[in-house]
C-alpha cells in the first residue's frame, strides 16, 4: 500500500547529492562527445542526421552549455558502435558506484 504525504508533513530525506559539480561534469561529458565524433571524422551534421538530435544541441553539449538525455546517449552510442558508459565516459568522471538501491 502507498503512503500519502500530506500536505505539511515532514518529508523524507533526500539522498546525498554527487560529489560533483554539474557544470564541470556536463564540460567533461561534452569534451568527451566532440572526442569521440573527431576521432571519427564526423561532422556535426552527419551525426545529427544519422541520429535525429538536433545540430545545434549537439554543439551546444559538446560546448558543455547542454546535457544529454538517455535518448540521445543511447542515439550517439549506437551510431559510434560503443556503449553508452563509454560515450560518457564513466571511468573518467571520479564517481565509484552511482547506483542506487
């Protein structure tokens, strides 16, 4: 059965947040997105295109001026034949386990 909060009642604790800050981490995450297309001789067009995320939002990622979301991770992997972690760049971002319970 769901418990309902109501309105003025405590609520319960958050969780911690990352010990990262955001802006760094979307800056990182954005490098790593223009690495990977470099590297491939893509364009920011022919990715946009074969993927269906906007140009202009994939500049504005690899700028660090805008986040992914899952989709367009997902996108951006499977047109560079990698995993997602490894578009992100997981084992560079200082985070041990992110997961939660």
């Amino acid at each position: 059965m769901v418990e309902r909060i109501r309105y003025g009642a405590p609520q319960p604790a958050l969780a911690q947040p990352l010990p990262i800050d955001v802006d760094e981490l979307r800056a990182t995450i954005g490098a790593r997105v223009r690495e990977i297309r470099l590297s491939r001789g893509a364009t920011i067009k022919t990715v946009a295109e074969a993927t269906g995320v906007y140009a202009s939002h994939l500049s504005r990622v690899e700028s660090g001026q805008a986040s992914l979301n899952i989709g367009q991770a997902m996108k951006l992997a499977n047109a560079y034949g990698i995993e997602v972690g490894e578009l992100l760049g997981v084992d560079d971002l200082g985070v041990d386990d992110v997961a939660t319970s």
